[in-house]
C-alpha cells in the first residue's frame, strides 16, 4: 500500500471524531465512514441505512482497513497528555483534578471548550489522532 496522505489521514481523524469508523482502501484510498455500531439503537435500521457500504466492505475485506473509533481509555489518555503537556498553572491542576473525579470527559470538555486553551485542545487532539491513524495504518 502506498502511503495515504496528510487530507486522507485528517478526514479520516474527522470522521473518527464524529463517531464513525473508518475504512481505507488500501489500493484506491477511498474512504468509508459507518457510524460505529454502539451508538446506534436499531440494528435492523443501521443495517438498512448502511447496507450498501456494509456489503461493498464486506465483499473486499482483503482490501480494507479498518479504523476504528478511539475506545474510551484512548480518549482518556489524550485528555492526560494535554493536561501534562500544559505549563503548570491554575488551569492544569484543575484539568488533573478533572481527570481524577467523576464524569471527567463531560468536565474535561465543558471547561477546555469554554477556556483560552480552546484552540490548543483541539489542535492537541487532532495532532494525536492523526499519529494513532498513522499507527494504524503503518
């Protein structure tokens, strides 16, 4: 397989973080995003909705690969390495304290996504999820 680019990779993480898995063609590097299967109550109308990408996936296993979206300990670990990464101030203890009490992805979110830090977070969390798709797909 030939190297995807850096637009496939972003669009990929996009889609990753929207939910969906992923799967790239490892010869044409199309991609195919089906919203993960947990987040979808009705698997008679998830089937329907997606049967055409279900089957084309399924038909040409040998030349897709999948990605999946981040599993829960994933995103944790994200959240962790932002909060280290930040230089030692008032908000980062507060990210820590975060991280250690209940609901810390709905904390963590509600106060990054309302703080200064706003833009560093989510330049953060693409950076490291496009290095994992790299991962993945190396």
């Amino acid at each position: 397989m030939n190297k995807p680019n850096s637009e496939i990779i972003s669009e990929i993480v996009q889609e990753l973080d929207s939910g969906c898995d992923c799967y790239l063609n490892n010869k044409t590097h199309e991609i195919i995003a089906i919203p993960n299967f947990g987040n979808f109550p009705d698997e008679v109308e998830f089937q329907e909705l997606f049967k055409e990408d279900l089957m084309k996936v399924s038909e040409q296993a040998s030349t897709f690969i999948k990605i999946e979206v981040l599993k829960s300990y994933e995103s944790f670990k994200i959240m962790e390495r932002f909060a280290q990464k930040l230089p030692n101030s008032q908000f980062k203890t507060k990210l820590e304290t975060i991280l250690l009490n209940k609901k810390p992805f709905q904390n963590f979110k509600l106060t990054v996504e309302t703080s200064e830090y706003r833009k560093l977070w989510f330049d953060f969390k693409r950076q490291e999820m496009e290095e994992m798709v790299c991962q993945k797909l190396a």
